[in-house]
C-alpha cells in the first residue's frame, strides 16, 4: 500500500526580502552608510568648543574686569586699607556726599552731560537728515568726513581743541568743555540716526505732505516720531560717554571746578583714597544703567534691540 506523498515547498526569497546585515549589504549601501558616518564625525568635529579660545576669553575678561571688581569691593571697607578688607561698611560713599568740591565737580559733569547730550542731539539729528537727502558728491564727502572723530584718537581731538580755543583768546571753562563735548559727541548721533534714517519709507512722507502737510509739519509729525527710539537711545549713550569722558574734559577744563573725572585724577595724584573707589563704583553703576537703558529703548518702542541699532541693521 503506498503512502501518499507529501509535497514539499520551497520558499524562494528574494534579495529586497533578505535582512540587510553587514555580509549581505551591497556595495551602494555600505557606501552610503559610511558617509552618514563621515557626516556625522565632521558635524560632532565642528559642534565641538575651542578651548583654547575659550581660555583665552576668560583670561581677557579676567584681566579687564578683576581691576574693577577689586575697586567695588573695597569701596565698602570700613578701614583706610586699600589691600586688606576687614568689615563691610558704607563709610566712604558717607564721606563723598559730604565733599563739597567732589559734589560741585559731581554737578559739573552733569551740566555738561546734559548740556552735551542736547546740543549734539539737535545738530546731529539735522546731520543725519541732511546726508541722508542729499544726493551730491559734497553729501558723500561730509558722510566721510562724519567719520573722522570717531577712528581719530581722542587725545588729538583735545589738544586740537585746546589750541584752537587758546588761539581765539578764549578763557578754559565749563563752555569750553561743554563745546568741545558737544563737538565730538555729533558724530555718534549722526552716525546712528543715518543708518535709521535711510531706513524708513519715504512714501510715508511724501504721502503726509499729498494729503495736505507742508515739509516741516511732515518732519515733526511723522519723521521724528518715527526716529524717537533712536534719538532716545542716542542721547543716553551721549550722556553716558560724555560723564566719564576724560581726556576731552582734561584738555578743555579750567581750574575750578573741574570735570568729576579730571577730578579724581587730580585727588589720584596724591594718593589713592578709598572716597575714590566709592566715586568709581557709582560712575561704574550710573555707566552701566545707562547704557543698558540705551539698549533697551528700542524695545520699549516695539523695534530691534539697541545692538542692531548701534550697529546700523
């Protein structure tokens, strides 16, 4: 009797159906994965932090800022010491409030400031309009001109002042500083506004004036509103540079009184104070708040930040 026979199946695979281990890949496919593999090794290479840059950072800051922390620290010891603290105290900045001559060079730099601020304000604004706008080689050179002040060495800019007012017969005083300060500070104003300026729309303008406004009333009521961010952020860097300038005010100063910087580098002269370091740390603070306003004013206003600003995008 005969058994019947069972059929026997033989299951064919193909190569799509075979598991893709190392010993079957084919040969695109290995040489795929190896540059996957090349990419991934360059992109971990570039994603990976130079250290020596890196080192050579913190000792730059270290060298820049240390001084400066040493100088806040001790302007609240309690003792004359300026190498060893003892106790925390408010001693030295009491005893600055009651200098009379540190408070009247205090006054001083502020009238200067402000003066300073304003009159750079007013003519570095009209500047910056005017570059803008004019479309002649004269435009341009100006523009160039504008530039000058800001890559000379300011000790130049003071001794040139100085010879200019010594050479007119005028007497060194709080107007010449004031002069001198507004002089070199209409370059930073114009230098920021020209780069806002050609930014707007002139069709906005020029569709203030179709719809009944004269020139002037297009620059006060739509022009300048457009530019007060700027303007603001102008005139607290201005104040800023202008309070801790010294070497202008140096060159440019009378006898009495004096610039509050010029001030401290006369008291220096004789020996280094702790009232000094109570003085330097509230100009640290007073320089720092109003720089960050500076940076700040934009975005109160819904615009870029202060560092797109003052680099001119």
């Amino acid at each position: 009797m005969s058994t019947p026979s069972t059929p026997v199946t033989t299951s064919t695979t193909s190569p799509a159906d075979t598991p893709d281990t190392p010993g079957t890949r084919s040969a695109p496919q290995q040489q795929k994965q190896k540059q996957k593999r090349q990419r991934r090794r360059r992109r971990r290479t570039a994603e990976r932090r130079p250290r020596f840059a890196i080192a050579v950072t913190a000792v730059f800051f270290a060298l820049l800022y240390l001084p400066v922390a040493v100088v806040v620290l001790f302007s609240f010891n309690s003792q004359k010491s300026l190498t060893v603290f003892e106790d925390f105290s408010f001693r030295w900045y009491t005893a600055f409030l009651q200098d009379d001559v540190i408070l009247d060079s205090l006054g001083m730099s502020l009238r200067v400031s402000l003066v300073a601020m304003a009159g750079s304000l007013v003519l570095g604004v009209a500047l910056a309009l005017g570059l803008v706008r004019s479309r002649s080689r004269l435009g341009s050179f100006a523009g160039l001109v504008m530039l000058v002040p800001l890559i000379t060495p300011e000790i130049v800019t003071g001794v040139a002042a100085m010879l200019l007012f010594k050479g007119l017969g005028i007497t060194l005083s709080t107007t010449t500083v004031m002069l001198a300060e507004i002089t070199f500070s209409i370059s930073y104003v114009t230098v920021i506004l020209r780069s806002r300026i050609a930014a707007l729309n002139p069709e906005v303008e020029e569709a203030a004036m179709d719809l009944g406004a004269t020139r002037r009333q297009a620059l006060r009521l739509v022009t300048l509103p457009a530019l007060l961010p700027s303007i603001l952020a102008s005139a607290v860097l201005i104040f800023a540079l202008v309070f801790d300038d010294f070497v202008l005010a140096y060159f440019t100063t009378g006898v009495d009184p004096q610039p509050l910087s010029v001030r401290i580098y006369s008291a220096i002269r004789f020996g280094v104070q702790p009232t000094i370091n109570a003085v330097g740390t509230l100009m640290l603070a007073g320089s720092v708040g109003l720089i960050v306003l500076a940076l700040a004013i934009p975005r109160l206003f819904g615009r870029r930040g202060g560092l797109d600003l003052l680099s001119g995008k």
